[in-house]
C-alpha cells in the first residue's frame, strides 16, 4: 500500500470559531479522522511544522516544508500539504523551485469552509488530494482544490468564498478529479519515473516587493525602496505600459537596474501576459539590458522564482538564467 505522508500547517481547514475570528486550532490527523475511505487509499502519516493562518506563513515557513519533504522524502510515496487558501498560491510556487523535478506528487490543499462546518468542501479536498498523491502518473508540486489539479506555479487565489477558489493562470489545468476518477486531459504527457532524486534547495533571498502601478504613482518610490529590497516585480498597465509623460520612470527604474539590483517587469492584468514591443509607452524597456520580462508568469510564481534565483547567485547574467529556465511549467518556452 502506499505510503502518504501529511503536513498540516493550518487555514481555515483546520480553524475553529473561539469568539475573536477563526484561527488553525485541529491537527492534521484530527482533519483526516474526518475525511471516510482515506484508509482505502493508503497508509498516511502525519507532521505538524506550524498550525498558522496562511497570511501568517513566510518564506522561513517555506522553507520549513521543503526541509520536513527532504527528510522524509525516501520513506514516502507522495505528500499532501494541508494549507490555508490565502497564500497557498505562494507556497506552492515556492515549493515549486525549491523541490524541483520531484517524481513523487507533492499536493497543496485546504478549503473554504471549516471542517467543523456541515457544509464544508475540507473533506472532499483532501480525499482528492490523497487519490492524487496516491496515483502513478502524478508527480511535481500541484494544488488540488475543488476537483481541479493546478499546476504549482499557475495556482491564483480568485474567489474569497467559492468553493472554486483557484485558477490555473495562463496554462491549462493539469487534471480534473470525477468522482474516484483522475481525468487528465488528452495529450497530457504521463509522469516519467526513473527513480532520480528531485534536486532540492535551501536558500531563498526574501527582499523582493510587487509595485502595481497606479495613476500618478511616484517614481520616487523606487529611492524608498533601496534600503529593504533587491527586487521589484513591476505590474505594468495592460500588455506592458510604463507612464513615459516626463521620463522620470524610465529614469528611476534604469538608476534601479543599473546599480545592479532586479527589475522584472510583469502586468497586472490578470489574463494573457506581458508583451513590451507592442506600444511605444514599454518599448523603451524591452530592449533594456538586465529588465527580466515575466511573459506569462504568475505574480505569486514571480515572487517566488525571484527569491529563489536570488538566493542562489548573484551576478545580473547568471540571475536571468535562472529567471528564464521553465520550472514546473511556470512559463511557456518561447
Ligand atoms: N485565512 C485562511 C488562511 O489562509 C483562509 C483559508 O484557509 O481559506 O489560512
């Protein structure tokens, strides 16, 4: 029988009500005590490295999870996260780069509704979960939510009370669940085993920030933002516009990447990516040296992959390497 092992780390799955708000207080094997025909699927062990609210989980929690996944990576079959929703999309970007080509499935989930609530899709999600961690085709980071299977770094948190609460961004689902039933759609390459170990890392560079332009923001933000961070990831106007009305953006966002630190220049639409060549107001930066473009890329994907390329080297060129590499599916290959 396989063998599941189960991190839980909190969310609303496993919140109850005390009179000051929901807040993570059921343990993991509490949770799947509730969950019927679990015991059909496999054997299921359990860790508890934190029972947080996810607005609460950092990249040290992230980090936490890779580390608790290597140690216990042999000895298991796959592995079934339980998180809370708000910023599952992170962590499982996050885990995304930091246990990459892992041929065992490591599955996000949580839920909408508590499941002390008799309404609650928290049981389903995690059968679902299970069976997709327990199947031979599956491999990689996903999140499995509301029988969809979402690839790790195309997860987007879109609807706050919808039990449909993810969407894959820019790239298909990589399944559907039916019942009992792993649906995958036709053409969807089988998972490849050949016994390899993933390759796992351990250092991430958290002094990353999203601005998402607005009318009249200020440049100047970006002298503000010298003391605390490395990295922006810019969410431009539609297919790429930056406002060139005095030149003062071009001005400090070229003084920001050239004094060596990361630009990577996304938009904040949420559908369809990024394409600077097309209007004058982005031209300007297309062809800028050192500006990393996050074509198709997620912005939680963005977050993450930029922590992790800068906590792995330094120099501008070798950045745009790891930058550009697709990881677990997280840009389309031009
Ligand atoms: N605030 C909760 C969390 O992210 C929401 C949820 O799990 O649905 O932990």
């Amino acid at each position: 029988m396989r063998r599941i092992l189960m991190i839980a780390t909190g969310g609303t799955i496993a919140s109850t009500e005390d009179g000051s708000g929901l807040a993570p207080t059921m343990t993991g094997r509490e949770l799947a005590r509730q969950v019927p025909l679990l015991d059909t699927l496999c054997e299921l062990d359990f860790v508890q490295p934190m029972n947080i609210d996810s607005t609460n989980m950092r990249p040290r929690d992230w980090l936490e999870i890779a580390r608790t996944i290597r140690g216990a990576y042999d000895a298991y079959d796959g592995f079934v996260i339980l998180h809370g929703t708000d910023t599952m999309a992170y962590t499982a970007a996050a885990l995304s780069y930091l246990i990459q080509d892992s041929e065992k499935p490591i599955v996000l989930t949580g839920s909408q509704q508590p499941m002390a609530n008799p309404f609650t899709d928290a049981k389903l999600n995690i059968y679902h979960s299970v069976l997709y961690a327990c199947d031979d085709d599956s491999r990689d980071v996903n999140v499995v939510f509301g029988g969809k299977v979402i690839c790790g770094t195309r997860a987007h948190k879109q609807r706050t009370m919808s039990f449909n609460a993810f969407t894959s961004m820019n790239y298909p689902s990589v399944a559907y669940i039916r019942g009992d039933r792993i649906v995958r759609p036709a053409g969807t390459p089988l998972a490849r085993k050949t016994g390899a170990a993933p390759r796992f890392y351990e250092d991430l560079n958290e002094r990353v920030i999203v601005i998402k332009l607005t009318p009249e923001l200020r440049p100047s933000i970006f002298d503000l933002l010298r003391r605390d961070y490395d990295a922006v990831i810019l969410e431009t106007f539609g297919i790429g516009g930056i406002p060139a009305y005095d030149g003062s953006y071009q001005e400090a966002i070229f003084d920001w990447v050239d004094s060596g630190r990361t630009l990577v220049v996304t938009t904040q639409v949420p559908e369809e990516g990024l394409d600077l060549g097309v209007y004058e107001v982005g031209h300007a930066y297309a062809e800028k040296e050192g500006i990393l473009k996050g074509d198709d890329m997620s912005t939680e994907a963005l977050v993450a992959k930029t922590m992790w390329a800068l906590g792995q080297v330094h120099d501008p060129i070798e950045v745009a390497r790891l930058f550009y590499a697709p990881i677990n599916h997280d840009r389309v290959t031009r």
